[in-house]
C-alpha cells in the first residue's frame, strides 16, 4: 500500500489563496444569509470563482483547463467547507471527470470548454438513497436517433442551476451515461428535496419521456468503472469539505470553551468537555493527512485514467475517516454549547446539519469501510 | 552530529543500506524459544537480559549502532543518516530491539553534549558495547508524572552527596550499573525546578535497593529503588546544583532518534494491525472464518484507517503548508495517538479471538503463543508511563488548542 503525501509550492499557493478567498466571501453572516435562499451561493462569488479559474484546474489544457491533477481541488474543497461555502464547484467538477472519462472526442471538445469557463454542470447518479446499488431503475431505451429515459434520480446536486446531467442509466442491458441538457427537462422535471443541510442544494429529476439524441451517449466501454470513479472522486470532494468543516468547528467549540464560564470556571477547564475537543483535533488530523495522501495519488495519475487501487484505497479511507470526524464535531459542538446549543441562532447546528448529509455523500462511513474490508483483508487472505 | 565528514552521496547510502540490510538477515538470532520483549520495559528475566546483551553488542561490533558517535568513545564517527539507515533496516528486517534505551537514547546523548572528556571516556563506549546497563531515576511513589515535585534528597557532605528518598518504574534498576538521577539539592529553592539537581549515579552502593516490581503480566521488568543513606561520589553531579530539571528536559530531546543524538537501534518492536490479521486468519466464529464476518471486518478498518493516518501524519508533520491550523498539533499529539491506538489495536487482538483469548502465555494453544494477551497488558506501560493518556489530553488541550488549565 502506498504511503505517500506531498504538497507543491503550487498547491500550497492554491491553499492559501482559497483560504482567504473563502474567509472573506462566506463569514458566517453571509452563509445564514443564504440559507433560505433559492440556490444556497452567491452568484457573484461563483463568478468570481470562475474568474480564478477553480473549475478549470483539473480540466486538460486541450479542452481549455489548467492541466492540473485531480489533487488540485483538494485544498479548494477544503477551505470552502471551512467557511461552509457552497457553490456548483463540485458537481460541476464531477461532470467534467463523467465527459472526460467517458465522453468521446466531440462530448469533451463541446462541452469541458463551457464547464472550464463556468457553465455549472452536475451529476445524476442515484435512485433513492442507496450508494451502494449495482443497477439503476432509470432506464434508457433506443428510439431512432434518439434517446428516451424513464425514471428518476434523487439527490442531484445544484440541478436548478445546471446546463447538463450526467444520467446513470440502464442501456441494452447495461450501465450507461447519458448526457440531458437542462433544456430538453420538463417544465416541473426538477424538485428540491428538504435540505437537512441548509447550506445544500439537491433535487429530485423526473426523467419520465425525457429524449436526448443519441450522440448525447457517452462512449464508455467501462461504464461502470467511470461511475465507481465518480463515486471515488466526489466521495474525496466532500470528505474534503468535510476535513475543512471540522476544523471550522472544531474552532467554534474552542472559542466557545474559552469564554464560557459556568460553576465560576471556564468550561474548557473540565476533562470532561476538554478531552473529546482533543478527540475532535486527533480526528481531524487523521481525515487531513488522508485526503492529501489521495490528493497525492490523485496528482500522480494521468488524467482521466482509470483510479488505481491505492487511490481507491485512499479515498475510501478520506471520506469515513472525515465524515466520521465531522459527525463527532458537529456532534459535540451542539452539546458542549448547552441551552445554546438547542438554537437555531448557535453555528452548532449547521455543522451537525452537514456532517449529516456530508456522511451520505457519495456512499456513508459503513459503506466505504465494507469495500475496504474487501480490498484490505480479501486480498490478503 | 560529526558535520566535519562530507554529506555522503546517494550513491553511498544506497551502497550502505544494501550491506546493512545483508548484515541484518545474515546475522539475525534464530527464535530462542522464548519470547522476547517487545520494548526495554519487559526485560524481566536473566534469560532474556543476556540474549538482549549479546545481540547488542553484535550489532555494536558490527559497527551498526552508535554509528554518530566519534570514533574515541566506540562510535564511528559518520553522518548520522547512516545510523537512520541501519534503524530503518532494522525494523524492516525484524531484528530485536538495541535494549540498553536509557544509555543509548537519554543518557549517551546527554554525555556526549555535556559531560567532560573524561565522563565520555568512562561511559559512552560501555552503553553502546551493553557492558554497562543504564536506568533512569526520575518518577517517585507519590508524584506520577509530575517531575518537579521530585523529593528524593541529595545532601552533600565532603566529597560525596548522600541519596535519600524512593524512585519508581526503575527499568531495569535491578539490572542497571548507572541511574540518571534527578534528586532535590535544594528544598529552599524558590521555584520548585530550581532545586533539583542531576546526576549520573552508580547503581552498585551501600543504601540503594532497588526491588522488582510484579507487573500486571506476572512479569518483571521495573523496579522500586530505595536510596538509604547512600553515598555517591560529589563528581557524580552533572552540571552545578540547580541544573537538573534543565538538564533532564535536554534528555528527553534525544530520545527522537539518531538524528536528534541517540546512538540508535530499535527501541521496541513494531507490531502493526498486520500482525493482528495474520494471527485471526485461522479464527473461525459461527463456524466461519472470521475475517469474513462483517461487524470483525468493520473493526479491522476502522483501525487500519487509523494506522495509515497515522503513519500519514507523520509526513504531513513536515509539510509547513499543511500544519499550520495547530502547528504544534501533529508533534504534541504523537505520545497521545500512537500509545492508544497500540493498545486499542493490541485489545482488539485479544477480544477478537474468541475462545483463544481466555488463553496465556505458557499454553501450547495460544495464539501467537499469547504475545497478543501479553502485549496488550505491557502497552499500558505507554499509556500511563511518561505522562498518562489523560496527561497528555491536558496538554494537547492547553499548549496547542488553547484551552484553559
């Protein structure tokens, strides 16, 4: 098993610049501004997100990106989760990984320019809320030149704002990508779901009698190996988030701790509160080297090549150990605040609401070390 | 430590790990047919004393350990990335453990930047041949982890001072030649620390009785050291009276390894979630293997996940741009992490074996022949010796999040 962890000058360039843009574009007075708000981001902040190129970096240059490893977003990830900032930069990312792996010639020239440039894009890969499902009930079937689906996905990330979906569906028998560009939905084709998470937006998509032309099937020999991929890499997106989400509450229930006083002594004074803050900090170092150590593999590999099992290996790792640190912070923080805890007005609750929805993401704690489990102890036996 | 010698090449230090690791598998020790400690904390039997001593000093003569430390006092006078190379080969080959720690890791290094020509002469090449075995006097009864409350009493009088008082956890006490001793010169001082004093204390007088302490394994290894009147050479002091609680925080420096001064070898044996899987493979539970059953695998990850964090961590410690939330965070943590990840992994091993794990060591149908039962018992030494798993929470608590005391 490899064991590597590095980090560039570039990189940490980029780790710095993303901290500070995102400390400065979502104080915590601009996250609850947001939450009750239609998308959940600020389209300004996105265009300026644009502006830096984010959506770009792991993009080829021949299609118009930065020519960056996967790696690369990794700090980005981070810093925004810090500063709970959403935006479309992660499925707009994981659609141009789905055209990239499995598109052919035309789908990437067309469309990996555009997502570069800031045309929001996002993925459509689940029914209901099981991540561990071999088949899809979307089915796909042939009609001339075109394409008509059937069925419907469930937690689509940011499709009120994208251009394109990247459908999972079943083809001749088999899985397949296909591409449905937002204006071929019906009128009423996307429903948002109820958000735990506030800060979050997802929706149903009805893909009832939906017709796509047929160039709009992604040429994937390995279907399913792109969609374990895609799985792969956006469980390392929100495990991530998720690594920044702790430290920021990891700081709220420092901060906390150190100017609460109760009995006549601070809180932070008893073992009884003091020792699982350190259990938080011990946690989140464990999930902060592991998604740098996949960050690292990542940034070893060609682009769009199928993950190795090393990378799977460490993303599995990345996403349970984060979410699992995240679940416990939010967790903690929230109890630790007392009576103020209970409120709707103490930041303890939207990093409890995203641990929450951050540990279904892409598959849960359970999921990934079940997998694991197969590729660590089968292998050996 | 010797700058005067060119850095070698990588040419060179290959040439040298390949010829340190041939070393290494040529001369191995076979199973003696007992096991064998795992850390300097479990020497608790002749036996295993003079096993450990002769391998010592085989990898001494074989110029494979001591390797920073000038040629005059039985080192080799190289760059200290060779003895960081012979270390590594020795954890990956699997040899035992350089078991003289206190001489090698604390008090060597200690000599070597302080102690005068003749101090050096005296001492340095006795610690790396295992002729002269070394323990440390610092923890007493009633004190734990709190050093600067040390009262064992040195008084001086004439050319001696004179030791009264008791230490405990003594490793090796019984075995040893010499203590690194922290004793109270002065009970007046106005701060605590300031009365303390160092020295390096033969072990071989009048009035010092250091008597085995049962373990909770049944095992010996520690000693409680009673000092009655005993008498000590005054040139025994290590710096003047009043230095000693600087001079002890300076040995607790080296104990990082070759780079940071100690001469070097395996201080304990690495026992690594592997290990543990080797050893359930043939455990079978609801008449299946299990390895197989889910609730076991889901165990074994999460603490594989842990171990890979942590040897993670290691590298990230060392990557400015990725430490600095908490910059003291990965360092301060790593007694606390690693000594309870051992033994979480260690009662695992135990638990997880079903019928197996009532047995111990000494019953021909033990596991691993009981290592896991026993190593789980010994690692409680990590999470209590030097500053217990709750000490150190405290500490991480207040020096790197800021939390109040």
């Amino acid at each position: 098993m490899s064991n590597i962890l590095s980090f560039t000058d570039e990189q940490a360039m980029i780790l710095d610049s993303a901290r500070e843009f995102c400390r400065e574009k979502s104080p915590v007075s601009a996250v609850r501004e947001l939450l009750s708000s239609e998308t959940a981001f600020s389209r300004q902040t996105w265009d300026e997100m644009v502006a830096l190129g984010w959506p770009s970096l792991a993009i080829p240059e021949a299609y118009g990106g930065a020519g960056l490893g996967f790696g690369s977003i990794v700090p980005i990830a981070e810093s925004m989760g810090r500063a709970l900032l959403s935006t479309p930069l992660f499925s707009t990312t994981l659609a141009a990984q789905a055209i990239l792996r499995a598109g052919q010639n035309a789908h990437k020239e067309y469309w990996l320019p555009q997502l570069a440039a800031g045309t929001a894009a996002t993925v459509a890969l689940l029914d209901g809320g099981d991540w561990g499902a071999t088949s899809t009930s979307c089915a796909a079937a042939r009609d001339g030149d075109s394409i008509t689906l059937s069925g419907e996905k469930w937690f689509v990330a940011d499709a009120g704002v994208a251009a394109a979906f990247v459908v999972w569906c079943e083809l001749d028998g088999g899985s397949a990508l296909v591409l449905v560009e937002s204006d071929m939905l019906a009128a009423d084709a996307i429903q948002p779901h109820a958000m735990l998470d506030e800060t979050k937006r997802a929706a149903k998509l009805n893909l009832e009698g939906v017709t796509v032309p047929a160039a709009n099937l992604l040429d994937a020999a390995n279907a399913d190996g792109v969609l374990r991929d895609l799985q792969l890499l956006g469980a390392l997106l929100v495990a991530a988030e998720a690594t920044g989400s702790t430290g920021a509450c990891l700081d709220t229930v420092v901060d906390y701790l150190k100017t609460r006083k109760q009995f006549g002594k601070l809180i932070g004074s008893y073992q009884a509160l003091k020792h699982p803050t350190v259990d938080i900090l011990c946690d989140l170092d464990a999930a902060r080297s592991l998604i740098y150590h996949a960050a690292t593999l990542l940034d070893a590999a060609e682009a769009g090549a199928e993950l190795d099992q090393d990378t799977e290996i460490a993303c599995r790792m990345a996403k349970a150990q984060a979410v699992e640190a995240l679940t416990f912070a939010g967790d903690r923080a929230v109890q630790f605040h007392g009576g103020m805890g209970f409120t709707y007005e103490c930041d303890a609750q939207l990093y409890i609401r995203r641990a929450q929805y951050s540990q279904q993401q892409f598959g849960d704690a359970w999921h990934h070390r079940k997998r694991l489990a197969g590729l660590l102890l089968d292998s050996a036996a | 430590m010797n700058s005067a010698v060119d850095a070698p090449s990588q040419s060179e230090l290959d040439d040298f790990r390949a010829q340190v690791s041939a070393w290494l598998k040529d001369n191995k020790p076979a199973d003696p047919g007992f096991l064998l400690p795992q850390t300097f904390m479990e020497v608790g039997s002749d036996q295993q004393l003079d096993f450990l001593r002769e391998w010592q000093h085989k990898l001494w003569s074989a110029g494979y350990l001591g390797m920073a430390w000038p040629k005059e006092y039985g080192g080799q006078g190289v760059p200290a990335i060779y003895q960081v190379i012979a270390d590594a080969e020795m954890r990956r080959v699997g040899v035992p453990i350089a078991f003289n720690v206190i001489g090698l890791g604390w008090a060597g290094p200690l000599i070597l930047h302080r102690g005068s020509d003749e101090e050096k002469q005296k001492y340095l090449k006795n610690i790396l041949s295992a002729e002269d075995i070394w323990c440390q006097g610092f923890s007493e009864p009633d004190h734990g982890s709190d050093l600067g409350n040390v009262q064992t009493r040195a008084v001086r009088d004439g050319d001696d001072y004179v030791i009264n008082g008791t230490k405990i956890w003594t490793t090796m006490g019984n075995y040893a030649k010499y203590m690194i001793l922290l004793a109270r010169t002065n009970p007046e001082a106005e701060r605590k620390y300031d009365g303390l004093s160092f020295f390096l204390s033969p072990m071989q007088v009048d009035g010092v009785d250091p008597r085995p302490i049962q373990k909770l394994t049944g095992e010996y290894g520690f000693t409680e050291t009673f000092f009655t009147d005993a008498r000590i050479p005054a040139s025994c002091l290590m710096g003047e009276e009043g230095e000693g609680w600087k001079i002890a925080m300076q040995t607790l420096q080296y104990e990082r390894g070759a780079e940071a001064g100690a001469a070097g070898g395996l201080m304990q044996v690495r026992v690594v979630i592997d290990d543990v899987i080797e050893c359930l493979k043939g455990v079978t539970r609801d008449g299946k293997p299990l390895l197989e059953d889910p609730v076991i695998r889901d165990e074994l990850v999460k603490l594989m996940i842990e171990e890979k964090a942590h040897s993670l961590s290691g590298r990230r410690a060392g990557i400015p741009a990725l430490t600095s939330d908490y910059p003291f965070s990965l360092n301060l943590s790593g007694k606390l992490r690693s000594s309870e990840y051992a033994r979480r992994m260690r009662k695992f091993a135990v638990a997880a074996q079903g019928g197996h794990g009532g047995l111990y060591v000494g019953d021909d149908d033990a596991l691993d022949a009981g290592f896991w039962q026993r190593a789980y018992l010994n690692n409680f030494s990590t999470t209590i010796g030097g500053g217990t798993s709750q000490i150190q929470a405290n500490i991480v608590g207040e020096h790197v999040l800021g939390l109040p005391k």
